[in-house]
C-alpha cells in the first residue's frame, strides 16, 4: 500500500508508462540511469539474475532500462517491451504486486533496481 501522496503520485506515473504504454523520457535515462549501468551489470552478474531493469521517476516522466545476462541492454520503451516478453501472461500481474513498493523507494529518492530469476521451461 503506498502511504503519502507523492507515492500515490509516482505510482500513478509508473502505471501510465508500464501498464498503459505512455512515452518514456531519454534526457531522464540519460541523467539518472546510464551513469548507474556498470552498477547494475556488477549486480546482475553477483546476482546470477537473468536480467535486470531499473526505473527512475522525475516530475510525471519516467525512464527505464533493461540488461539481459548476455550484456544486451534496453532503454525506455524498448526496455518495457522486453519486459513484457519475458513476463508474458505475468506482466500486469507483476507490475501491480510491485509498484507499490517501488513508488515509496522512488519516493524515498532511491533508484528501482530489480533482478529477475526465471524458472526453467520443461
């Protein structure tokens, strides 16, 4: 449950960009995420994630990148299309257990950062 206002806010503008599909922001990637890229590489790898993404908010914009364990790396809408393809069926789902939790971190002034394991396929 997001607690104050700004939260609620932030929450808001991250449902619009990830639910609904609205613009992302490159001048914020290029201010708050691309500078953090090595930072997010290093945590996957300790991690043996599959992937990770990462989400900042600023002002109702918001930006978003995605690195994949091969090094590939997303940005924006490309990021949340990959998302979707690799939470499928799950996405909705995901984003609406999730970004209550990550509104109050970006209201705290912390960047989202999430690492991601994938089951095995049979």
């Amino acid at each position: 449950m997001v607690k104050n206002k700004s939260a609620k806010q932030i929450q808001k503008h991250l449902r619009q960009a990830l639910v609904f599909d609205a613009p992302m922001s490159q001048t914020l990637y290029d201010w708050e995420l691309a500078e953090l890229l090595d930072e997010f590489r290093r945590s996957l790898i300790a991690d043996h994630d599959e992937f990770l993404f990462a989400l900042t908010e600023n002002a109702g914009k918001v930006a978003m990148v995605l690195i994949e364990r091969s090094g590939a790396v997303h940005v924006n809408e490309q990021a949340r299309w990959k998302l979707k393809k690799f939470w499928k069926a799950a996405y909705v789902s995901n984003l609406n257990q999730l970004l209550p939790q990550f509104a109050e971190e970006l209201d705290a002034g912390e960047i989202v950062m999430n690492g991601v394991k994938t089951a095995l396929e049979a």
